[in-house]
C-alpha cells in the first residue's frame, strides 16, 4: 500500500448528535439521527450509501484487539498474533497489538471501510491489556496501538471511535473524535469519559436495563444514550434523547 498522509480533514461529530447502534439483524434504516453505527462486515456498500443518501453520518464496527473466526479475513492473522480465548465469546481470541501482522490487518480493514463508504470506524475491544489476554500486554502497549489505530484513520479520513477503555480516555481523547461507551451509568464511569464533552468531542453511550434516573444523568451530563437489547438486533430501543 503507499505511503499516506494524513487526510486534510473528517467527519468530526457534534457534541449533540445523535445516533444509532445495530451490530446485528435487518438493518432499520428509519431512525431520524445524525449518525448510524453499523457491522463493518456485515453490512452493504447499498445500505451505507442509502443511509448516506438520507443525511446520516456512518460508523462501521469491527473488533480491533481480537480475531473473530467467522470473518472473512480471519486467516490473514498469523498464529503467533493470537492470545487466550474471550471470555464467553466463541470463536474470538485476543490479539497481540504488538505484532506488525496485526497492525496489517486493522490497515486492511480500515481501507475497507473507506471502500464500503463509511465515514468513520468503531474498533472495539481496544483495551487488552486489562484482560485475560495470554499475551502480557501493558498499558503503554496499548496507548501505542490505539494511538496508531487512529493515525491511520484519519490518514484515509475516516473519523474514529475510542470504545469503552475508560481508563485510557484522558490519555486519548486528543487522538479520537468520539467515544463509545457500554453502560457507563451502570458502572459508575460515565464521569471517566467527561474529558471527551469537555473538548466538545461526544459521549455515545448504551444501556442494557432503562431507568428513567439513568436518562435523567445523562442528559445532565450530555451524554447520548440509548437503552439496547444486549444483542444489538433493534428489537427494542429507547432513547434518552
């Protein structure tokens, strides 16, 4: 591949937009929200380009830290890139970030995303070295592959997603446009993420269990939360919004 620059620009959400999660099923394109976060893989260059068509902005989700045996580049991973299985995830093993081989592959992925038409990425598990990986990750480590992850985002103009991995906001929030969140209200961590709003960059955040207390902080705090089935298929969404 050559050599890139970094891209002039990229979609740079609003502190107020909102948004849509939907990893798995049907796609509902009918949502009226800024931005629709949807499966890298799974889903079509046609269904992009429509919720494109009709104003909204697309993130396209893809596990960053772990292999995933049912994706199709899931043979490029060479086996000494490979950790410890994650806990209660069959098929899906831990990634040593170290390995240029990782890099290579997150590098495709990216041009990918660019091919299908996203304007932006959210690559998960990016916080290993907290976990069970097999692979004695440390924090730096990790700091070094995210940053790199987002380098290499905003070289093809792809705006970028830090997902979960609390604990590292305030050392990344320079180099994310945006952070995506799993129940930070459920955790007590949502004030965690705060330096994200504070340079008017969003909080998306999902809730598995609806309270109306939990809307109530969220949109002291401005955050944007929706409340989601676990499984991320649409069958039920709420939005404090």
């Amino acid at each position: 591949m050559p050599t890139q620059t970094m891209a002039k620009d990229w979609y740079r959400p609003a502190i107020s937009a909102t948004w849509q999660w939907q990893l798995t099923g049907k796609i509902n394109q009918n949502y009226t929200v800024d931005v629709y976060d949807i499966d890298l893989f799974d889903t079509s260059p046609t269904i992009i380009s429509n919720l494109k068509s009709s104003g909204k902005k697309v993130l396209c989700y893809f596990s960053a830290g772990s292999s995933e045996n049912w994706r199709p580049d899931f043979k490029k991973f060479n086996k000494a890139s490979l950790g410890k299985s994650l806990e209660n995830w069959n098929g899906e093993k831990w990634l040593d970030i170290r390995k240029k081989n990782v890099m290579d592959v997150m590098s495709s992925r990216l041009d990918l995303a660019i091919a299908k038409g996203c304007d932006g990425v959210e690559p998960d598990n990016v916080d290993g070295y907290e976990n069970k990986t097999g692979l004695k990750l440390t924090r730096e480590d990790q700091l070094i592959f995210n940053r790199r992850l987002a380098d290499e985002a905003h070289k093809r103009g792809l705006t970028i997603a830090l997902k979960n991995a609390v604990d590292l906001a305030a050392d990344l929030v320079d180099s994310f446009d945006l952070t995506i969140n799993e129940e930070c209200h459920a955790y007590n961590e949502c004030d965690k993420l705060a330096i994200f709003t504070k340079q008017g960059k969003p909080i998306f955040n999902a809730e598995y269990k609806f309270n109306q207390k939990l809307c109530d902080e969220s949109k002291k705090k401005n955050i944007r939360t929706l409340v989601l089935p676990k499984n991320l298929n649409d069958s039920n969404r709420k939005s404090c919004d």
